[in-house]
C-alpha cells in the first residue's frame, strides 16, 4: 500500500515507524527538515520537504498514485485543506484528516463529505486520548484497557502481585478462581520477553499479563492477577485544556473531581462549563496549593498539560504529598520509558492512543478495531470473518485447525451480542468479529491474508 503521511511530528512519526516494514511504501511530508532527516535516518522511508497542502508538493509526494492520505499536521485547517487539493486534483483514494478543534469536530458529520470538504475519516487526538484515560480510571491497577465489538469485549493488561489469587499458579486453575466468568490469557511478558501461555504456563509475580474477557468480568479477571484495587473516588485533574476539560466533564457525575487550569481565563470558562467539578486557578506545581487542596487525601492525580515536564514533576510532587496514585500524559516516548512504574504510575502516550485510531483504517482487510500494544511492538486487532467453508482459511474451522502466524493468538468470538472466549475447539461462523492478539506487529500482513475470502466470495 501506498501511503502519503503528512506531518512528521510525534503523531506522524509514530504511525510511520507502526506501518514501516508492512510491505507498505511509505512518504512523510514536512516542513520541519530536522523531523525528516531524524525520520531518514530510523526508517526506510522516502520524505518531502514542503508545505504539506501546498499541489506541488502533494504531487512530488505521490498523491496520484497513492492509496491513501493521513493529514496528521498540527494545523486543522492544513490538514483539511490538503485533503482538499489530494480529492480534487488526485484522486486520492481515501483521505483521513486529525482535527483537533471541536470548533471543527463537532460539525464533522455535516461538513466532512465529498460534496463539501473530502475527508473519509477524522481523527481527534483529544478524543482517543480522554477515553483511554476514562478506561484506567473505570479499571483501577489496569495498565491498559482497549475495547472491541462496541464494547462489549475488551483486552487488559495487568501486572501481577503477590495476593492474586492465580499468581504462582498454572493459568489452567483460573476457572477453579472464577467459576462465573470465562477469559483467554492472550500474551505474557516476563522480564520485557514474551512467553506463549499454556494451560501449565505458571503465573509469576512481575509479569505483563494480556488477558481478553467479557467487558463485564474484567475486574473479576484483575482480581485473579492482583488485589483487587478500591474504585477511585477523589480525582484531582492538572490541565484544562481539551483533554483534561473532557475527562472533568466525563467523571463529575461519578467522582468527587477538582482541576486546576493555570489561566484564568481558562479557568472561568470551565468553571462556567463543567457542572459538578470544582475549578482552581493556580499551578498544578505549588506545593501549598496542592497542600490546601487535600492532595493526600486524592485517590488518583492525573496531569495532561502540553507541557511534560510540568506534568512529571507536578506528579512527583503530588506522590510524595500523598496522592495514592498518579497517571501522566508524556509525549516524549523516551520519558514514557523513563517514568514509567518508576516515579509515577502510568505513563499514557498520546501518540500511541491516536496511532491504534489510525491502524483500523490502514490495515486490510475488514479490519474494525486494531490498537498498538507495548510500545508499538504488539498489536490486537478485531476482524470480521467472511465467506464460507469454501471461501474462507476460517470460516468452518476450528481454533486449532487455523495456521496462525507464530505469536498470534485468538482470543474471543463475539457473535451478536454474545462474547465467546476461544478455546482449541471453538469453531468460527461466517460474521463472527474475531479478536486477534500479536506478539509481534510484523506478522499482520498475515493475519490480514488469512482472514480476506478466496475470489469466490461475493
């Protein structure tokens, strides 16, 4: 596939380095020589120095022989633009945009359409990322929570600690801990290696644990990994910029939620705007401010400025005054490597949240869901399964009859409304949304093949 990326930025970047190597030929434009020359110089891709919706530069970038377009500027009206001139004077084929303003985003089902501005897909970064927020907050202890089939299944990492009740003990008892739920251990990471898990694989303190299950059993699951932790009750939120002012509004009505947004102006806004939390002027770094808000007394403190460092260290602080716990959103990924289960709890990358967006709509294939797992490195995808016995490697075949690339397991059927944990002998229907975990990213062209009917399939 033919892929024209423009923006060479965090976002930009990240999406290259997930679809390098995928027998995809890949183009980053930029304005930033520096962005392409760092991007030259790590994957094998070609770049175009220009203005990213400028025709000349869309045309020396391959739009007319390109497959697909991904906009990912920091500038909205940029990427729109672009989208733009590429239906217009290219024919590009499929066209996907960042927007970042709700100004924009809003309206998206109104203006984004051929007829008026051509994008297929809009991206909002700030979207993806307060729901990825929302989910660990929902799911205390979890490391990452991604859902599939509108919800109703969901992939989870955890850690787990000694007081989990499988921990020391062969994944096969798992059914004895929780005899009214069912789910499928997908991948295990021991000491950053992967290990295939088997019914005698035995659980050890420490380990990276993927596990797939009914989105209502996950906490039942966690409990089995670690002790169970209480649900968070006491929020305090650094930032109110769009991320922050979104996660506030999406858990006021169930939280005891504070804020504080350093400008004033700002602040009065969202104290306007938000219903139940409680606005605070002021930097999220002042020691006695936090001090008077009763940080120790905070279940959770979670920092989305746009400013890293701001975020670490205001974490840092809020932990040694007594905050239980802290999530921070990092952008830099070797300062997401760095802090991470080391000075704070969980660090979220931004880029990552919005890169799984952008994989649903690369991959081949009637690929509906598809998330980027540890760094990049893994990948989960929800596939749909068409054809029949005839047409299809899958349909008609049972678990252990479909020949899956090394490290790929399946791990859950949902048909209809009904989510099917995957066993040896689980058998795949026509239809069925099949949830699919890699331990290595580079076997999904793969998976892609296997899942795509034969020519017979109409």
């Amino acid at each position: 596939m033919k892929i024209v990326i423009l923006g060479g930025g965090h976002v930009g970047a990240t999406l290259a380095e997930n679809l390098v190597g995928e027998d995809n030929e890949i183009t980053v434009v930029d304005i930033d020589k520096r962005h392409l020359e760092s991007l030259a110089e790590k994957f094998d891709i070609r770049t175009i120095e220009g203005h990213a919706s400028h025709p000349r530069v869309l045309r020396q970038a391959g739009c007319e022989n390109a497959d697909m377009l991904v906009a990912v500027t920091p500038s909205d009206e940029i990427n729109m633009m672009a989208c733009q001139i590429a239906y217009t004077l290219f024919k590009t084929p499929k066209r996907i945009a960042r927007i970042r303003s709700e100004e924009y985003s809003d309206y998206a089902d109104k203006i984004f359409h051929k007829d008026d501005i051509p994008v297929d897909h809009v991206i909002s970064p700030e979207q993806q990322v307060t729901a990825y927020i929302k989910r660990l907050v929902d799911y205390p202890g979890a490391l990452q929570v991604v859902e599939f089939a509108s919800g109703r299944a969901s992939l989870v990492a955890v850690r787990a600690y000694y007081g989990g009740k499988l921990v020391g003990h062969p994944i096969a008892a798992l059914k004895s801990y929780m005899p009214t739920a069912e789910a499928r251990v997908a991948a295990i990471f021991r000491r950053g290696r992967a290990i295939k898990p088997t019914g005698t694989t035995i659980i050890e303190a420490g380990d990276e644990v993927f596990f797939i299950t009914d989105t209502r059993h996950i906490r039942t699951v966690m409990e089995a990994m670690q002790k169970l932790e209480n649900q968070y009750r006491r929020i305090l939120i650094a930032g109110g910029g769009n991320v922050g002012a979104g996660l506030a509004a999406q858990l006021e009505h169930d939280h005891y939620v504070k804020l504080i947004e350093q400008h004033e102006q700002r602040a009065e806004a969202l104290n306007e705007r938000l219903e139940k939390t409680t606005v605070l002027h002021g930097n999220a770094s002042d020691e006695r401010l936090l001090m008077d808000e009763n940080i120790d007394a905070m279940d959770l403190f979670i920092a989305v400025t746009n400013d890293d460092e701001a975020n670490i260290m205001s974490a840092m602080l809020a932990k040694r005054l007594g905050a239980k716990k802290t999530m921070v959103l990092i952008q830099r990924q070797a300062y997401v490597d760095l802090m991470q289960e080391h000075v704070i709890d969980i660090a979220i990358s931004p880029q990552r949240a919005t890169v799984s967006s952008l994989l649903s709509l690369v991959r081949k294939g009637d690929i509906v869901n598809a998330y980027s797992l540890r760094k990049g490195v893994a990948e989960a995808i929800e596939v749909i399964a068409h054809g029949d016995e005839q047409t299809s490697k899958v349909v008609g075949k049972s678990i252990d009859e479909i020949k899956l690339p090394p490290g790929t397991t399946i791990g859950a059927i949902v048909r209809g409304n009904e989510v099917l944990i995957a066993h040896h002998d689980t058998i795949l229907q026509t239809d069925d949304h099949v949830i699919v975990f890699l331990v290595d990213k580079h076997y999904i062209g793969e998976v892609e093949r296997l899942f795509q009917p034969g020519a017979l399939f109409f």
